[in-house]
C-alpha cells in the first residue's frame, strides 16, 4: 500500500518552463496528456493514424490524476489551442490531438 502510494506512477512530472509560460494548470494538464499518449498509441495505433492522429481523452480519468475539473480541462485546452499545440474534435471535445513539434518550438 505505501509502496503504491509513493510509486513514481502516483506522481507527475510538469516542465518548470511550462508551468513558467503557460501557468501551473496547463503545465500538470499538457504533463497528463503526455503520460496518456505513448499508452494510447501502443494500445491503438491504427485508430489514431486512421483518424488523422486524434485519440480520444477520459476526463474523469485525468481530473483524479490532476484534480482539474473538466472546466477547467477545458480552459487548459483553449490556452494550448491558442498556441497550436492542441486540436479538438468539433464534435467530440473528448477526442484531441497533441502537437509535439510545436510545444518543443515553444519551449525552446
């Protein structure tokens, strides 16, 4: 049970220099997602190249991970789509896509 507790998958890991651009919310929400991507594309490659690199997100999932309310998900994703670092799906909000090269621009 501690062992869980102190695991480095309890934890999350955010970019100092996001949390310096864009706020901390951001920063702990763009952390998130990068956790969920590898594991979503091992899981689903196919579907996500098929569907033109969209995948789709668990909220809930993320809001216990990050304590941000889906509210507030969804104000971290107007800020990243602002910069072009994040597409959503017209008709599903649930169902985004991540710019790696462009958040690599913007940090660096």
């Amino acid at each position: 049970m501690l062992l869980d507790i102190m695991s480095p998958y309890s934890c999350l890991q955010v970019n100092t220099k996001m949390i310096n651009i864009f706020g901390l919310n951001v920063a702990a929400y763009w952390a998130e997602l990068l956790n969920i991507y590898p594991r979503v594309i091992k899981k689903k490659k196919e579907e996500v190249i098929q569907a033109n690199g969209f995948f789709t997100i668990d909220r809930e999932y993320i809001r216990q991970r990050t304590s941000l309310d889906i509210s507030e998900q969804t104000k971290c994703d107007k800020v990243l789509i602002n910069v072009g670092a994040l597409a959503v799906d017209e008709n599903d909000s649930n169902s985004i896509c991540i710019s790696l090269n462009t958040m690599f621009e913007i940090l660096t």
